[in-house]
C-alpha cells in the first residue's frame, strides 16, 4: 500500500511539473518586455575618435546610465536581456548625446534601449521591436483586448476539459504500478496529448504587454485597467 502511495504521488507530482513547464515558458514570452533599440551613430570624424551620437530620450532618470540589450543563454534557448551600462554623455545638443563609442565583446556597436513599455531593471526579459512596432496604437491594443476578452469564457472551458482530461489520464497512469500497462500507457498517451494541445493552444494566446503587470503576471492589481 505504501508503495502504491508514492508511486501515485510521484505521477501527480511528474504531471504537475510538465504542466507547469509548459505554462511558464508562455508566461515567460508574454512577460517579455517590448523596447526599441539604437546603435550609436557616428560621422566620419566621430568614428575616427572612437565616438557616437544617441538619443538622450535612451537616459531614463539616471543621467549616466544607459540599458543595453545583450543576448543570453537562458533556461528555453538564446534570450534577449537588458543591463545597465555606464555612459556619460560628453556633450548633448538638442536631443542627441555625444558618448564615447559603446562596443560589445565582438567589436560591434552595442544596442541600447531608447524606449521600453515599462521601466526596465537590470537582468529583465526583452523583446526588440523595430522603429515605431511596438509604440502601437491605443485602440489597436484596446480591439486586441476586447477581443481577447470574448474569447476568454472558451479558453476557460477549454482549459477545464484539458485538466480533466489530465486527471483522467493520471488516474490512468496510476494503474502502471499494478502492472496494467494497457491503460496505463493509454493514461500517459492521454497527458502528452494534452500537453501538446495545451502548448499549441498557448501559443495562439496573444496579450498586448502594456496590459500586464509590470512585474508578475498574478499581480492582480495589474489587471484593474481591463
């Protein structure tokens, strides 16, 4: 009895954490915070003492300090991450700053954050959009809301029938270790599926980011603008 406690527990445990693996690497893409980047621009003479023009719409509060993205070895691949850099401007006219040349590891101009949905601290998930992509619209984002929020009552009722669908195919999976590998093996077909469609189904699941919270997305309050 005692072993069929914890081999039951075990399969619990397993399928909750592909559950909860396929659930955080969406949460992970939709937290991703959108920003636009430059690259210093440089004259001839600039380039030949090593300095580059960028906007100082790229200083936030801080002005010596400047974010840069840089691409990083992550837990689901290559990610993107902002940093901080140190940056002094030595002049600034009009709303562009002279800067000494800012170069990454590989000899090429680094990307610096000029814009970003939210304020943005050291280590944070980005996504870069072109010039102007990710500046959208405010009823562009209000129609995607609007219609996110129609399609909400389905995607509950999908996601109920694919955890019961779960939970059967636990309770299935259960029976392995009283040697019933037929319906065991059905029960562990029937959670991949589900995992499957529950990855597929998330991928479709598009949230403008401005209408997340700024830092957890089960920060409730985050939500109060919906």
């Amino acid at each position: 009895m005692t072993k069929k406690k914890i081999w039951n527990a075990g399969c619990v445990v397993l399928v909750l954490l592909l559950l909860c693996t396929v659930i955080s690497f969406h949460v992970e893409r939709l937290m991703r915070i959108p920003v636009e980047v430059v690259r210093g621009s440089q004259s001839e003479e600039e380039k030949a003492m090593r300095l580059a023009r960028i906007p100082l719409s790229c200083y936030g509060e801080d002005p010596s300090t400047v974010f840069y993205v840089e691409e990083q070895e992550g837990l689901f691949g290559m990610e993107l991450v902002a940093h901080t850099k140190e940056v002094w401007p030595i002049e600034t006219a009009e709303d562009m700053a002279l800067v000494p040349e800012q170069l990454d590891d590989d000899g090429l101009p680094l990307q610096i954050v000029r814009w970003s949905v939210y304020p943005l601290e050291d280590g944070d998930l980005v996504v870069v959009q072109e010039d102007g992509e990710s500046r959208m619209l405010s009823g562009v984002n209000a129609e995607q809301l609007q219609e996110l929020k129609k399609q909400l009552p389905g995607m509950a009722v999908c996601l109920f029938v694919l955890l019961a669908f779960m939970a059967l195919g636990t309770w299935n999976l259960f029976h392995l270790q009283s040697r019933a590998y037929k319906r065991g093996l059905a029960g562990a077909v029937i959670i991949l599926a589900c995992l499957g469609i529950l990855w597929a189904g998330l991928w479709t699941l598009e949230i403008p980011r401005e209408y997340l919270p700024p830092e957890y997305i089960l920060d409730v309050k985050g939500y109060v603008n919906w």
